[in-house]
C-alpha cells in the first residue's frame, strides 16, 4: 500500500504542477486567499471522528494555494446521516464545506429515507479503513459469541444508521445474538463514559478508537473484543469474524459484504456533489500531500491512530464494487436485518 500511495500522491503532484504552470498559479491562489473551509464531524466531540478531522483541520490548510483556515465543526445526529444530509442538501458547494464520512453512513440512504446519495460526493481520499470489533467490558464476563446468543448485553450507539448499532443489529437478526441497543449518544466518548458508568455494557467500535481515548482499556484487557468485522487485523486472530460466520455464498454474507463497504472505505474525505472540477481537484491534491507530511504523520502516531490511506480513486473503486452488490433480493434482506421497529430508542 505504502509505494502504491506514494505513486499516486506524485500523479497528483504532477498534474497541479502542470494545472499551475498553464497559468493557473494566481487562479489557485486567489481561490482560497483570505477563506475558510469548514470540515465536518459527523459525530460530537470526544471521539476518534473528531480527532481525525482536527488533525485534517490543523494540517490540511498549508498545502492548498492561499493557506486557508480550517475549523473542524461538529454535526452529530444519526450515526453520522444528519453530517451527509448536510453537506448534500445544504453546504455550500464552492470547496469551503468539506467532511469526514462516518462508516455506516454510505449504505445507510439504500434503507432509510435520507435525502443524500454518497456515490455523489465528491471524494478526497481516505485515511485508513481501520478494522472493528464488537467489544464488551470485561466486568460482564462475555467472550464468546455463544455468550452473546446466551447473554443479555446493552450495546451504546450515536445512532440507528451508525455502525453501532448496524452491526449488532445485523448480528441479532442473522445469528441470534441478544445485543440491547442504546441510542442517542452524541460521540463515542460518550459511549465509553456510560461504559465506565455502567449505563451499557459495550459497543462496536474500531480498535484504534480505544487505542487513542482509553489505551488501558486494551492494554489491561477491560474491553474485550468479542467477534471482528471490517479488514482483518492480526490482532484480532483469535476470534472469529463475522463475514466468516455466515454461511458461504449466503444471502446474509451479501448484506454484510455491502454494509462493510462502509468500513472498507474508513475515515474518507469528500466535497459536496456540484463542488467545481478544479476546486476538488486543489482539495484532492492538498489532502494526498497532507498524507506524506510528516509533521501529520507524527501527529497521527502521538494520538495512537492508524494511517493506511486511500486515494479518491480507490475509494470511488470500493464504492463501485460494493454498490455492484446491490439487488432486490439483497436490499430487502438488507432492510429486514437493519430496520427493528421493535427496539425503543434511548
């Protein structure tokens, strides 16, 4: 991935420069001269989301021509949905509205009636899909999936259209797991304080998402990672996955091969749909650069987060492919598995 992403960010670094040669050096410059661009956090503050986004926020903005200011501004509501429903319908389309997409919020419109299409925006790139987990404390002794199908456990999430509660959701209804959901959390800090209150027993959650808010949570083993879903981690070698769990070639290993495309895609970056050509292309160039600076790196390595980035077009590939999944018969398998109207909201 590493040779694969620097090749790619100097084809970027290539065409600006050709871009910029033509005559387009005091267009780029005068574009952002003096202008803000907001970057949205489809979560509230304390959790991973927002981390990643400020760091984008404090780094970003010296690579675009005329070093814009960047403020990382929270949109919570809905697993991420009320942040895209946003940036589609409402923020303004000129390269000053960018957003981190929250994983869940890309398949989530195939199901619910939520007025935005992600294979519309207009992609920057990715910083890392990282992998996930469902996880519970460790003062409520479950560590296998068998104890999930047993066991009552509540499960925390910011929203119905969240990864949070898809996951549990999906697994209630395909393998018989008894995961309470909670909704209503504004961030997944906030999930983790009703963990330490008590108030739930767990969550779904990325890996690195503890490593970076509560690093001792895995290091003394408090939080137990129980079955692993999006890309494969060694570190969750030792316990199954749930793509593996399903029947091969089976309905249900569709629909979890579409949900995940949201986790293949990870903390992606994009544009609203309608943000000119050129602009997007400035925003993809700065954000490839900001991937291989140093001081952003250094900054990622310090809040214990991961970095294995994409590029736009491997994101557009990812969609593309998961997308390519869609059909009748797995969309409405598909909204049976993720759409309860029994469960009651927090």
């Amino acid at each position: 991935m590493g040779n694969k992403r620097h090749a790619i960010c100097e084809l970027f670094i290539v065409a600006f420069a050709a871009v910029l040669a033509a005559g387009g050096a005091a267009n780029a410059q005068n574009y952002y001269d003096g202008k803000k661009i907001n970057v949205t956090v489809p979560a509230g503050s304390g959790g991973s989301y927002h981390t990643y986004c400020l760091l984008v926020s404090q780094h970003m903005g010296r690579h675009i021509p005329g070093n814009p200011t960047l403020v990382a501004v929270n949109r919570p509501g809905a697993g991420g949905a009320v942040a895209s429903a946003y940036m589609y319908n409402v923020a303004a389309k000129d390269g000053t509205e960018i957003a981190m997409m929250a994983p869940g919020s890309i398949t989530a419109p195939l199901v619910n009636k939520i007025s935005y299409d992600a294979q519309k925006f207009a992609w920057l790139g990715s910083i890392v899909a990282r992998s996930s987990a469902i996880w519970v404390w460790h003062a409520k002794g479950l560590r296998t999936l068998d104890d999930l199908k047993t066991k009552s456990v509540r499960i925390g999430s910011t929203g119905f259209g969240a990864g949070g509660s898809v996951v549990p959701r999906f697994m209630n209804q395909a393998l018989g797991t008894k995961m309470e959901i909670v909704y209503g959390y504004k961030s997944g800090g906030d999930i983790n304080l009703a963990i330490e209150r008590g108030e739930v027993n767990g969550r779904w959650n990325f890996r690195s998402g503890f490593l970076s808010l509560k690093p001792d949570w895995i290091a003394k083993d408090q939080i137990v990672a129980v079955v692993a879903t999006g890309p494969r981690d060694p570190h969750h070698k030792n316990i199954p996955h749930l793509r593996d769990i399903l029947p091969a070639g089976s309905l249900n290993q569709k629909v979890y091969d579409l949900f995940a495309l949201d986790y293949d895609v990870g903390q992606g970056f994009y544009a609203p749909p309608g943000t000119p050509a050129k602009v997007v292309g400035i925003l993809r160039t700065a954000f490839e650069v900001m991937l291989e600076d140093k001081d952003f790196k250094a900054d990622i390595a310090k809040r214990n987060l991961e970095l294995e980035p994409l590029s736009a077009a491997q994101v557009e590939d990812v969609m593309h492919k998961g997308f390519a999944l869609v059909s009748p018969e797995v969309i409405s398998k598909f909204r049976d598995l993720t759409v309860d109207s029994r469960e009651t909201r927090k």
